[in-house]
C-alpha cells in the first residue's frame, strides 16, 4: 500500500511539471510572437479562442497567462518562461 502511495506521489509531481514546462513554453511563445513582434493582445486572444484551442477546457488559462505576457513587458520571453515555471511549480498537485 505505502509503495502505491507514493508512486501516486511521485507521478503527480512528475505530472506536474510536465504541465509547467508546457504552459511556461505556451507563455513564452506568445511572448515572442505577439507581445515582442507587436501584436495586439486582442488578436493574440481571438486567435486562440477562434483556432486550435477553440473550446478546450484549459483556456481561461491560457487567456490569463497572455494577460501576465502582455502585463509585464519588461521580461523577456526567458524571463517570462521562468516566472510562469515557478509559479506554476509552487502549487500544490493533490
């Protein structure tokens, strides 16, 4: 019993930053080709919420991560990538 538990654990942790390299990655992405290149958040929105992501459960998400990107334009896309990370990383899985 105690060797699932902690299998269970340690999936989770793995499954968690899994999921925070990916969103940190999305964030960065959107940093460097839309906040960096110039395009306006509207656009990056619409074009998230009309095309491939359309209907997926994660994108208020995705949404409030363009918002961070668009907020702080004094990071670069590295700095965003960071910030997002450990962000992410710091809340709990279970």
């Amino acid at each position: 019993m105690k060797l699932l538990l902690l299998f269970f654990i340690l999936f989770s942790v793995s499954a968690n930053a899994v999921e925070c390299d990916e969103w940190a990655n999305f964030t960065k992405i959107i940093t460097y080709r839309g906040r960096d290149k110039g395009v306006d958040i509207q656009v990056v929105k619409r074009n998230l919420e009309e095309g491939e992501m359309k209907g997926n459960p994660d994108m208020s998400t995705a949404l409030n991560l363009v918002d961070y990107s668009y907020a702080h334009p004094e990071l670069d896309s590295v700095q965003i990538w960071n910030a997002v990370y450990s962000n992410c990383k710091s809340k709990p899985t279970l």
